[in-house]
C-alpha cells in the first residue's frame, strides 16, 4: 500500500481544502518546494500534486511551483500531478519538465476521446481522476455534478493504457472523517485498473482498513489534511502499512 503525500497548489502556496471549496483554504507553507523535500525525508515513495487554480482555469496555472517541486526532488521519487490538463500539449509539456504521472480528471469525463489520445501518446503516464459524490462524478473542480457512475467510466476505460483511477469521495475530502472504504473496494472491483484511494484520510485505522482490501485492486491512498495537522503520523502509517503487506525494506 503506497502512501501518497499531497501537495495542493494555490496561488504558489502549498494549502489544504475542505470539501474543495477555495475559499476554505488554510496555508501549511509558502514553500510547496520545501515541503516536498519534508515528505521526501519522512520516506514518501511518491507525491501527489494539484494545480488548484489550474483544475478552475481549465490550464495550469502555478507552474513556477510545481517546477521548483521538481526541481528539488529530482528523479528521487515519481510525481503525479493534476489540475487544469486539458490538451495534449500541456501533458507533453509537464512530462518534459520530470513528471512521472499525469491526472486527467474533468478532461477524461467529458471527452474521453482524449483521455484514449493521451493514453496512445503517453502510455504509462496517464492516471484518472475520479471525484464522486454518492457515486455520481463531479466536474469542473467539483463544482459541477454529472450523471456518470463512477464504475461505469472505470469500465469504459478499461484496455486504454490508463495507469490507475484515483477515487475522491468529495464529500469527505479535508474533513478527516475517513476513508470511504465501501465505495472504494466497489469501485475497484468494477474495472481491472489499481485503484488510488482519496478523500477523507484520517488515522491508522484507515490504514490498516485499506491494506486489508488491498487485494482487490487498491494499490495506494492520498495522505492530505491528516499528516499535515498530525493527525496522522506519515511515516509510521507508510511503516503500518509495509509491515501488514508484508514488505520490508
């Protein structure tokens, strides 16, 4: 089980939401480089970065950050990244700049037709973000519901070269409330592709729920708001979770 330390990008600044709401940010550093290098020391094996004011804008928008973030782990670790991906050029782009992964959310709902073109041009970079409310996807930085299941596109996109699915419960995102296990082992039984699990870490306990479903198909988890308020110790999670997979360095 792979913990994934976010960094959420705001106007340069490495900050945390609730629910997504903008307007409910609160700031953790004005260094998003320096944090990653924190994350890096407490033995993260990846990083999961967002463009907050790319995934509104519809392009990037804080890419002064995100290249100092890359710049400073340098090929230590892989780094995903999304928010505001909405063009072939743009994945190019970030690719050529040390990105590992990029996240097509909003983009892969409402035109997979270049979602299936990033998965032919870029194969083995391309993770889907999934964000859902009572199973129903949201768009647009949440700010718009669909009427797409979320196990539905899952099994759409299923033999396109799409890396994982990263599976947000929005309504429990920032809000330490836990993991929403139930909706994730579904999720991951409906499509053959791993499953990352987001949305409303809160303690050990939903590490250890999660490594005990590990099997059907969840191959990670995004650490937000929890290790940032110490709520969750990152470090002893990530050793947690090894030892209940059996894994040691």
């Amino acid at each position: 089980m792979l913990l994934i330390p976010a960094i959420d990008l705001k106007d340069g600044h490495c900050v945390r939401l609730k629910q997504g709401d903008m307007d409910q940010a609160t700031t953790f550093s004005e260094s998003p480089a320096d944090m990653a290098l924190h994350w890096l020391a407490q033995g993260a094996r990846r990083l999961h970065l967002v463009d907050l004011n790319g995934a509104f804008a519809g392009k990037p928008q804080n890419l002064a950050a995100i290249k100092a973030i890359l710049k400073a782990v340098g090929d230590e670790i892989p780094v995903q990244l999304g928010g505001g991906i909405r063009d072939l050029d743009t994945i190019e782009k970030y690719i050529d700049a040390g990105l590992r992964y990029v996240i097509i959310g909003t983009a892969a709902v409402k035109n997979p037709g270049f979602l299936k073109d990033a998965c032919t041009a870029f194969g083995g970079h391309i993770i889907v973000g999934l964000d859902a409310k009572d199973g129903k996807v949201a768009t647009d930085g949440w700010s718009k519901m669909t009427g797409h299941e979320v196990g539905d596109l899952a099994k759409k996109f299923e033999g396109w070269g799409v890396d994982s699915i990263i599976y947000t419960d929005i309504g429990r995102d920032g809000m330490l409330t836990g993991i929403n296990i139930d909706a994730t082992v579904k999720l991951a039984q409906a499509s053959t592709i791993p499953v990352i699990a987001s949305g409303g870490l809160s303690n050990m306990a939903d590490i250890e729920a999660l490594c005990a479903v590990e099997d059907e198909g969840i191959e990670g988890v995004i650490a937000g708001r929890a290790i940032y308020t110490g709520d969750l110790d990152f470090a002893a999670a990530q050793a947690r979770a090894d030892e209940l997979n059996g894994e040691t360095d």
